[in-house]
C-alpha cells in the first residue's frame, strides 16, 4: 500500500510539473501582442556556388537575425525565399517571375550578376516590385533605366575617379585596362578611359578577355602586352578570371620589378578567393571601424567557416560584397517595419494568377510596390559599410581606401581617397602637406621603386610622323627630310627635328615613331591631314594659329616667332647739307643759346658800372653783350673783366662750353667720317603709303595676314629661296621682304653686310608640332620643350643650326651717331645757371647796401609815383660806380670822389664830358617835387667843386664832381640824388 501510495504521488507531481510546464508557454504567449507578426516575403536569387552567393547565404539571414533581436516588437517580419539561379540569366528571370506570380515576393534581393540584374528589373518594374542588389555594380544597370531598381552597392563607375588619381600620384602616362568583355567588365571601361584622359593618361591598348577564358587564352595575352611597352595595368574582372589573370602573370613575370597592378573593389573584397600576388593596389570601399563592425564580422567569420567548412580560412574575412549584402537586408527589414502589414498586404489575385510570363494583368497591382520602394530608398541609417543613403536609387560613395595587398592576401592601407580631397592619408588629417599622398608602397619584387610604367617595347605601332620633304636648300637649316635613293633610308635633319628628338628622349615613356615624307603642300591642308587621322602627328615649322588649332592640338611653341621686316641700307652722308646742326638736337641748341644770352646779361650786368667797355649807347652795350656771349664759344672773347664774380660765372661758363665743343666735334666728326647707314623703309607705315612691292615666303600664312590687313596683294611677290629674296632686293625688284623671324634670321646670317630688320615685330604664335585632338602627347611633349627650353640643350641646338645670334648683328649692323640732348648735359646747364644766378644776385645785394642811403631818400620823396622811382632806381644802376677801383686819377692820387677841393694840381675849369656819362654830377640841392625825371638836370649857378680828368691810356676823360667844403655832407648827398 505504501508503495502505490508513493508511486501515486510521484504521478500526480509530475502531472502537476507537466502542467505547470504548460502554464509557462501560456503566459508568455499572454504577455505579447494579440496579432503576430505578419510575414513579408522577400525573393534571394544568387548563385549559390560562387563566392558572392556563399557570402549572401551567410549574411542575409544573420542581418534579418540581428534586426529582430534589435527590434523585437516588430510588426512584419522578412521570409527570405531563396534561388539559386546557377549564374544563367534565363534561370534569374524565371526564378524572379516565379517570385512574383506564386510566391507573393514583394522584394527581390539580388540578382547576383549585373546580366542578371538588368532582366530581372526589367519584369520586376513591369511588376512594380522593388529590386535591391548589393551585387550588381555595373554601371550598365541603373535606376534611371529601371525605376524599381535600387543600388545597395557602389557603382564601378565611382571607382574610375580614384583609379585616375593614383594614375596621377605615381606619374603613369599609359595605362592598360585588363577587364571581363561582358557587361560587368565592358560597362566600367568608358569611364576608365573618360577619367584617365581627364587626367593626362592614355589607354594605348585594352586587353579583353571572355568570362569564360580558357588558360591558355589568358595566358597568350599576358604574353602579349609583355611585348608592349606599357607596364601599368588596371585588372576589372569577376574572380574566377582574375585567378587566372594573375597566375598567368605570374607564369609570364609580369610580376616582377617595374610593374604595377590596381584591382577594382570587386576583386579587393574577394581577396581569399583569387590569392593575388604581392605587390598589387587596390581601392576598397572604406568602413569606418565601429564596435558593431568588429562584432558582427567577429560572428560572421564563426558563422561562415561552420556553413562552409571546406572553404579557405582566408575567405572568412568579410568584405565589402557582406557588408552591402547586411546593409541590404537590414534596409528591407526597416521599410517593412516603418510601412507595416497593412501597406504590404497581397493584392488580390497574386497567389496562383494564371498570367503568362509578360503579362502581368493577373498580377493585381497596387500602391504596395511604389511605397515599398519608396520606404527603401528612403531608409537611412549607420550602417556596417558606413552611412547607409541611396541618392537616386544609387549607394552614396564617401570614400576609398587604397590598400596595398601583402603575401596571403593581406592588407596594407596607404591613404583614402575622396572626391574632394583626392588622396591623401589619413581622413582626419585635413589637406596640410603632411597628409597628402599615400604612404609608401611595396610593389611586386618587393621593391619600394615606383615603377615608371613603361620599357622599350619589343613589338608597338610606330607613331607616324608627317616631315614635308620638299624644303628649299637655303632653309635646310631650320628642317630637312631627305630619301638615300642607295639604301631607301629617311634622314632627317634641322633645328625643328632635333628639337622634336630631344623633346621625346625626355618623355617618362618611350614613343616609337618613324617619319613620313609628304609632298609640296600648304600647311593648313597638312594640319587637316593630322586633324582627320591620316598622320598621327606632324613635325615642321607650322606656325600656331587660331584657325589651325581648330583642327588639332599644338604642344607649347617650341621657337618664338614673329612677322618682321628687312629692307636694304643706304648712306646717307652725301645727302645732308645742314649736317653740321645734327650732332646737337634741337633741344640742346635751344637750351645753350638762352644760357648763352643769360651769361653775356649777367657778365654785362656785374660789369657795366665798373667797366669801360661794357658802357656806351644802348645799341652799343647790347652788341657788346652778344658779342661777348659768341665770343666765348671759341674762346676769343677779348674784354678785361674788372669784376671777381663776372670773372667766376666765364670761368664756369668757359668749362661748359668747352666740354659741349669737345662732344659736338667728336659727333660731327663721326657722322662726316663714318657711313651713316639707314634704312631704306623705315616702318611698316612708310610700306604701306609707298609703291615697293613686298617679297614673302611662298606658300607662306603671311600673304593671308597682310591682305587681312589691308595690304594690296598685287604688291605681295612670293619667292621660294633665300638668293631670290637677295638678287630681288639688289635689283630693286621689291622694297622689302616680311617674313617670320626664324626666316629673316638665316637670310640676314648669310647677306646681313648690306641690310637689316627694322620696324616692329609682330609677334605670332610660335612654332608648333601639331597632333590630332585630345592626344595625350601634346601634354607630355609641352612639358618636354619646357624642360629643354630651360636646359643648355636647346641653346646648342639653336647654335649648332642657325649660328650665334650676336654674330651676324654685330657684323651687319653699321656704327651711326645719334645726336646729343639736353638729357646728357643738363647738369653742367645747372652748375652754369646756378653759378650766373648766384654771382648776380651777390652783385645786386651790393648794390643794395650800397646805395641804401639813396634808395631810402626816394622812398620817402613824397608825390612820386612808384614808376618814377623805378626809372630813379633802374637810372642809378645804370650810372657808373664812381667809387670803384676802376676810376683812378692818372698820378695815383685815388678816386676822383674821395680827393679834396684844395688838392694841388686841380683844373677848376677843365671838364671832358665822357660819351658813355649823359649825366652830369652837381653839388647843388634841388627841390625833389619840382625835378623833372626825363631831362637832364640844368647845370648849376655855381660851381665850387673841382674837376678831375680820370687817369688812364683811353681818349676820352670822365668827369668828377668834388665835395664843397661849404656845403654839408647831407646837402652833397642832396645834391648828388637830384642832378642824377
């Protein structure tokens, strides 16, 4: 009994436990909400065996996970229905319409492939249901062309930006793309090319190679551009094409030193699956580094190696194809969560619609699908790739990060890349000189040598040059292209030649390229020849000019030019009568005339009251002064100064004019003794307004120019050769010969003895190679001359052909006098004015002071206007200076002034009135209002004082008034101021 009682209660705790059990379910299930969650189908169609597809498997499903456990009140949950479309386009499009008809997909992730993405968009828009890939990068496929389509990866074409800034950084000027010929690989090459020509690169050959490439296929054509001279290469293919690409470079040593290789972000973010070799660039989209990122891709890497254990354990790194596939899925979740069962219900007629495959009547649209893809593009979140934004259905690109792959497909980072910064190395680190660039790269060979990006090739199409060949003997200097008729041998030759030669032995690649003879042709019918593609380029002395550039592309000149002219000499030595006045100008003439009148005026100034010679009539005393001033040019003035400061201003004077007659003798004489050559035409305008007719150069732009410009063409004769232009200028043929300067410069090396260049250049555009438009050679060519034109090797070249540039100016240019100016002499005029000045002002203050007393006696006259006392003033100044040393008596006995009245030997009644003294002196005083200033005053009524006859050896006597003792000294100053 105790024994079934215990068995008993056994049974009843465990029905009790087994209930309690079924509680615990109960009451979780009472604590949600009412309604579960609706299910919302989302297609996956992917190649299920290929790299993408095993990553896709792996991710999907973990982001939808990571979403639900982040948000576990969700009111719709994504069902993900899975294809495997095996990589064939017929297989995605069914899998997507079985989707869409019986399967009630209301979004499709993938397709895998871009073949695939652009059929399937193509039904799902028809159906309007949401496509988002996170694989298909090509640019061939886009939302523009499919509206229901949506990118959640990068397009290639943001990488070709990026790929042409490393081109740049690293200095290649030929690049060669290696890429898939399908629509992934074809599809991104324009846009290769596009922004390598933005960047000064060329694309000399592309190498294109099927998806489904047979080893040996690849193999051949590594060998092949091994034969090229490029050696940077861009690879843009699937993985599997990869793999073989490079073993097949490697097999060829394209792996070597002096190579480079990029690989696009589809191939870096598949590293472990195509083991590239060391050495190799390439882009990745950049991920910023998160505490999320490290997490997930911590469980991704475990959750991977468990779902694909005989995968590589270097293909459990996650790149930028599971990143995207995260993002994708975890922005379908969001859209579906934001819009809610209600928006994403089936349309009726959806579930078993008997529609055919194209028509898609039965499938009952709705505004489901527009706000479904609505909600997508819309979403915005951080997602594991960065900030997740589609900007017109495309995944916004905000940076590269350049890595450089290391052994077992590791990466080394170098530096990013953005659009707006372009590369540099770190994101943080703004645009200072330290962080742009990239870090240093270890190319293939392990070798830290930037590679130069080309070699001599052993097999390349030569560029042909056109070289006109039919160039006059006389201008051989400047080119020359000849046939060895023995040996059928091109030698070419001449200044234009060289410098093209040296310019391409100074390109960073090598530039095969064999000349080519054309016949006699204008230049302009050549340029278009080079414009349309029958010559890769053109190497002659072609002119640059507005129209021509239309046609092609010219490098900078590498010779100035300019349109000059060159016109026989004549001497004119036998021509000139007044030759003698042309050593001085007409301003020095003018400027020593008036010096000379202001010296002989100053001299007479000082010398006039003291000295005999300069008194006399009006007339007279002006003769005097011309005379002395005249006199003085040669020396033979003959007046005895009596004054120190006249004798100081003709001693400066003197030195003046010696130095003046020294440089006028030398110029006259040069200009008699020497042959003064000069032009025959002076300028262009003197051309144009006379008959001359004009020698040019035939088949010459400059014919074209100066009938433009008014210039009557029936005075225009073309010659061909330099001893034409000679013979027609000695026989009067032409006047004149305009031509460029490079043409001038050889004839005038060879005749320059009787002739010259003369009038203004005109400068023109210099000379040019010309090539056909947008030809990357033009920039490295220009770049070129620039490096030789600041070299001493293009000042040789230029020696070697045309001779020194001095030589034949020196030797043709004759020796002719210009005349002498005011400017060269203007501060020995300053020294003699300034002297004359001085001196006069020094001899008038003398007077001044001497005469103050008398000065002040007029100024206080009352009643006498003011021009009276300046004739008073000007009247005295006039009179002569009694007291001076000059006047003596013949015995010595001092000045006639100063004697007494009772001296022995005075002569009461004799008097010699002087011709120079139309005044009489008086010792009388008269009443100054009653004086009359315009006669002589009367003689007095008395005489008292004595008269002396002044000493000397001349004829005539002066006359002196003696001071009478009776009289006050005041009265004899009176008297004195009113017979003056």
């Amino acid at each position: 009994m105790a024994g079934r009682a215990r068995h008993h209660t056994f049974r009843l705790a465990v029905v009790l436990l087994l209930g309690l059990a079924a509680l615990i379910p109960a009451t979780s299930r009472a604590q949600q909400p009412s309604a579960e969650a609706a299910n919302v189908t989302v297609g996956l169609i992917i190649d299920a065996d290929s790299p993408v597809g095993r990553i896709a498997r792996t991710t999907i499903p973990m982001a939808l996970d990571d979403f639900y456990a982040a948000f576990p009140n969700a009111s719709a949950r994504v069902r993900v229905v899975q294809h495997d479309s095996g990589g064939d386009v017929v297989a995605a499009a069914s899998a997507a319409l079985q989707l869409m008809t019986t399967q009630g997909a209301r979004a499709i992730l993938g397709p895998q492939s871009s073949v695939e993405s652009a059929f399937v968009a193509d039904l799902a828009t028809r159906a309007e249901v949401p496509v988002v890939s996170f694989s298909a990068t090509s640019p061939s496929v886009s939302a523009s062309a499919a509206p229901f389509f949506a990118r959640a990866a990068l397009s290639d074409a943001a990488q070709a930006g990026a790929i042409a800034a490393l081109v740049t950084n690293f200095g290649w000027r030929r690049v060669v793309p290696v890429y898939q010929d399908d629509d992934y690989g074809a599809a991104f090459v324009p846009f290769l090319v596009d922004a390598l020509t933005a960047a000064r690169a060329e694309v000399p050959y592309r190498c294109a190679l099927p998806g489904g490439a047979s080893k040996d296929a690849v193999a051949a054509a590594m060998y092949r551009l091994e034969s090229e001279q490029s050696r940077a290469f861009v690879v843009h293919a699937r993985p599997e094409l990869a793999e073989l690409v490079f073993a097949a470079a490697v097999e060829a040593g394209m792996m070597a030193q002096g190579y480079a290789w990029i690989i696009t972000d589809g191939l870096t973010g598949l590293l472990g699956s195509i083991h590239p070799p060391q050495g190799i660039i390439g882009l990745v989209p950049h991920a910023p580094a998160t505490p999320r990122l490290r997490d997930v891709r911590r469980r991704w890497a475990r959750k991977f190696m468990r779902e694909h254990r005989d995968a590589d354990p270097a293909q459990a790194e996650m790149g930028c194809y599971a990143m995207w596939a995260y993002d994708a899925a975890w922005a379908i979740a969001s859209a579906a969560e934001r819009l809610g069962p209600g928006d994403l219900s089936s349309p009726p007629g959806l579930v078993g619609g008997r529609s055919g495959p194209t028509d898609f009547s039965g499938l009952g649209k709705s505004t489901s699908g527009e706000k479904f893809l609505a909600a997508i593009t819309n979403t915005t979140f951080d997602g594991l790739g960065g900030r997740f934004e589609l900007v017109n259905g495309e995944l916004a690109v905000p940076a590269f990060r350049v890595v450089n792959i290391m052994d077992n497909a590791k990466e080394r980072s170098l530096g990013f890349w953005t659009p707006k910064h372009r590369l540099h190395r770190r994101l943080d680190g703004g645009t200072s000189a330290s962080n742009s660039g990239l870090a240093p790269v270890i190319w293939p060979d392990e070798t830290t040598v930037v590679p130069i990006g080309w070699v001599q090739p052993t097999s390349s199409r030569k560029l042909r040059v056109a070289v006109p060949g039919s160039v006059d003997p006389g201008y051989h200097p400047i080119m020359h292209l000849d046939v060895d008729p023995a040996t059928n041998r091109t030698v070419a030759g001449g200044f234009v030649i060289e410098v093209f030669e040296a310019a391409v032995r100074l390109l960073p690649y090598a530039l095969p390229f064999e000349y080519v003879l054309v016949g006699s042709m204008l230049y302009d019918r050549l340029v278009e020849k080079v414009g349309n593609g029958d010559f890769d380029a053109a190497v002659a002395d072609i002119t640059i000019t507005a129209n021509r550039s239309q046609h092609v592309d010219f490098t900078l000149p590498y010779m100035s030019s300019g349109i000059a002219m060159v016109v026989p000499m004549r001497d004119q030595r036998s021509t000139r009568a007044w030759v003698f006045l042309k050593p001085l100008r007409y301003d020095l003439w003018l400027v020593g005339f008036v010096f000379l009148i202001f010296t002989g005026f100053v001299v007479w100034a000082v010398e006039h009251r003291v000295n005999r010679e300069f008194r006399g009539p009006p007339s007279y005393q002006i003769g005097t002064l011309l005379y002395f001033g005249f006199s003085t040019l040669v020396f033979a003035h003959r007046e005895d100064l009596k004054s120190n400061l006249s004798r100081f201003v003709v001693v400066v004077w003197v030195f003046v004019v010696l130095i003046l007659q020294s440089s006028y003798t030398a110029s006259l004489t040069s200009m008699l003794t020497v042959p003064q050559l000069e032009p025959a035409i002076g300028d262009y305008a003197s051309l144009w307004r006379g008959a001359d007719k004009v020698g040019i150069m035939n088949n010459s732009y400059v014919r074209e120019s100066m009938t433009k410009s008014g210039f009557p063409q029936s005075r225009l004769e073309p010659y061909r050769a330099s001893p034409s232009f000679h013979e027609a200028l000695l026989n009067g043929t032409i006047g004149a010969i305009v031509d460029e300067t490079p043409y001038l410069r050889i004839f005038l090396r060879a005749y320059c003895d009787n002739f010259t260049k003369t009038g203004q250049t005109n400068k023109t555009g210099g000379f040019g190679f010309a090539f056909p438009k947008g030809s990357p050679y033009v920039a490295d060519l220009s770049r070129a001359i620039l490096n030789l034109t600041e070299s001493d090797e293009m000042s040789a070249i230029e020696r070697k052909w045309f001779g020194d540039a001095e030589g034949c100016a020196a030797q043709g240019s004759q020796f002719t006098s210009d005349s002498l100016s005011f400017a060269s002499f203007w501060g020995l005029f300053l020294i003699t004015g300034a002297t004359s000045l001085l001196c006069c002002a020094v001899h008038l203050a003398t007077f001044l002071v001497v005469e103050r007393r008398w000065i002040s006696e007029v100024a206080s006259t009352p009643h006498v206007p003011w021009k009276d006392r300046v004739w008073m003033l000007l009247k005295r100044f006039d009179h002569k200076d009694l007291s001076s040393h000059t006047f003596r008596t013949k015995d010595g006995g001092g000045s006639v002034a100063a004697r007494s009245p009772n001296d022995a030997g005075a002569s009461p009644g004799a008097a010699h009135i002087a011709a120079g003294s139309p005044l009489s002196v008086s010792n009388h005083t008269y009443d100054m209002s009653a004086c009359s200033f315009g006669t002589p005053s009367p003689a007095p009524a008395s005489t008292t004082g004595e008269i002396e006859l002044a000493a000397g050896d001349e004829a005539a006597a002066e006359v002196a008034a003696a001071p009478n003792p009776n009289v006050s000294s005041d009265q004899t100053e009176t008297g004195h101021l009113a017979s003056n």
